[in-house]
C-alpha cells in the first residue's frame, strides 16, 4: 500500500479510504456480519482511513464501525462528522453551535468507542451559527485531547476562508467523481495552496461508475437514489439522466478495458489523480469489494487517456465543472 500526506497533519493515509456512509442505512439493506469482514479485509489490504458520522443512522454507522475495529481502531485513522440535529428520529436541519460541539462528541466518543477521533468534521456549514464559535469550539475539544485535527464538508469557498481566519482546518471532505467535477476546480486549488487534505466521498458517483447498472436498473424503496439524488449527487439518478448516464458508463468501461482495467479503477484512479487529494472514500458490503478497488492504485492515468474521457462526456454535453460556482450542492 502507498500512502500519502494527509494535508499538513502528521498522519500518513491510504489513498484509499473505508466510506461508511451505507453502514447507517439508506443505500438499501446490509449484511452486518458481511461488512465487518470487508473492514477486516481493508485493514489487513493497508486501509487506514474510515469514515463516518453521527447522521449515517444516527449513530448506527459509528457503532458497526467500532463493533468492526475492535482491538485494531488504534491501527486506524478514524474519522467523523457531526452538525445534523434530529427530530423524531429523523435529521432535522443543522446545528454547529458550541453546545453541540461538546455534546455531539461525547455521543460518537461513546458510539465509537474511543477516547479520541483523528478527524472531526462539520458535516454541512450551519449558516445560523457564526464559524468563529464552531471553530473555537472544535480547538476546545482539540485542547481536551477528544480530537486530533479538525475538518469542514460541503462549505462554499468564501466559507472555507473565513474559516480558516478563526482556526485552521486540517482537512476537506468533498463529492468528486467523472460526472461531477465542481470541487476539483473551485476547492481543490485551494485546499492544495494551504496544504489542507483533501477527502473525496461519492468517488464512484454512489455506485454509477462501478458500471453495475443497466438502463432498467430500480433501487429499493429506502435507498436515496430512487428518488433521483440531490444537488449534492448532481441528481445522477433522475429519470430524466439517469439512462444518458447509464450510456456514458458504458463508453467509460471501453476505455477502462483497453487499459486491461475495470471501470472503478479508472474511476478511482482519475480522482486520485488531483495533486490535491489524499484519499478518496469508497463503501464496500463485501471483503472482495474491497480487494476488487485495490485495482485503482499502483498505475497512472496520462493525458491521453483523460482527454479520451473527457470527450465522451462532451460528446453527451456534460458539464461536469461548471466555469461559476453557481450549483448548490446544499
């Protein structure tokens, strides 16, 4: 396993990463018994990164993780997020107050059963809350020795930055993937200009890029996607793409097996690719899913083959890095 920086942090991280975000339900039913095995497989392949939140089932995430870690969490460079409120056992808005610093800590402290996390990350920006108490909570717990570093999800450039003049973020955690560039040009050159690192989730566009789809393709009635995703996802999967984008999978995995490689090696590969990124998140239900994205690392894309990409994608007018930031990925 080759390891790269994690920012400026002292921590050393796979290039890929253990999502868990399918662990907490949403992305239809799971085997628990078959998961924890795909994280012990992930451990013992040099996986060292796995990330998770307290809104992945309220918890559920968190605790399927550490009943999986076990002994090894201290092998593992353990990551959560936290700033989703609940009401009636469903996620109600966002809270990023001090208050639910301290509070929402103890709770994935306990979930996790840990002393500590590496990484604590702000899972959406609660604009209702000023960033400079956020970030002077987060130091706070940061001086109390419950966190290691500290990170920010899905906040605007503007966002970043004035965070940054409170306290430094250690980390960024972002959906990239073929279909949906957008960080890669409007926070990415960032991220690398100040030595954040950079955490990527949805690195196979939630499942489209693993090139397991048909044009027929249906979702289980609790999986997200079967109402078509949202800004965040680029809506991948509304009916009114959905089939398009089936298609361009398709001219994806021709070119993925002219490298002698499958389609989530390319996939992950292009997204690891970006001198910023230092691990991209991928779920696995299974051990031999795991074993199976060990394929994306230990060989470079080249140019060539990223402009044979890119045309496929303008061949569908795809625009998949808009020139304004004018998307909400809210």
């Amino acid at each position: 396993m080759e390891y790269r920086s994690f920012g400026q942090t002292e921590m050393q991280v796979s290039p890929i990463g253990f999502g868990c975000w399918e662990m907490g339900g949403g992305y239809g039913s799971i085997e628990e018994g078959e998961v924890i095995a795909a994280i012990h497989r992930a451990i013992d392949l040099g996986i060292n990164c796995f990330d998770t939140a307290e809104a992945y089932g309220m918890g559920r995430s968190e605790r399927l993780l550490a009943k999986a870690l076990g002994a090894r969490r201290k092998d593992v460079i353990v990551v959560t997020k936290f700033g989703i409120n609940y009401k009636n056992d469903r996620p109600k808005g966002r809270d990023s107050r001090p208050s639910m610093v301290h509070a929402a800590i103890e709770r994935s402290l306990k979930a996790l059963d840990t002393d500590y996390v590496d990484v604590y990350i702000v899972h959406w920006p609660d604009r209702a809350t000023p960033f400079d108490e956020t970030l002077q909570a987060l130091e706070e717990v940061v001086q109390q020795g419950k966190v290691r570093y500290v990170g920010l999800s899905n906040f605007t450039p503007d966002e970043i930055k004035r965070c940054m003049k409170s306290r430094r973020v250690d980390v960024l955690q972002y959906g990239c993937n073929l279909f949906d560039r957008r960080m890669a040009k409007w926070i990415f050159p960032y991220a690398h200009e100040h030595g954040i690192g950079v955490m990527t989730y949805g690195s196979l566009a939630y499942g489209l890029l693993s090139g397991a789809f048909t044009e027929e393709t249906t979702f289980e009635e609790e999986d997200w996607r079967r109402r078509g995703g949202s800004n965040m996802s680029l809506k991948l999967f509304a009916p009114e793409v959905f089939k398009r984008n089936v298609r361009v999978v398709n001219e994806l995995k021709a070119i993925a097996e002219g490298l002698g490689k499958k389609l989530s090696h390319l996939a992950l590969n292009w997204v690891l690719s970006n001198p910023a990124v230092s691990v991209s998140l991928v779920g696995a239900r299974r051990a031999a899913e795991v074993e199976d994205n060990m394929g994306a690392i230990g060989w470079k894309l080249t140019d060539d083959v990223k402009a044979e990409i890119d045309r496929v994608f303008a061949e569908y007018e795809i625009d998949a890095a808009p020139n304004k930031w004018t998307e909400s990925i809210d």
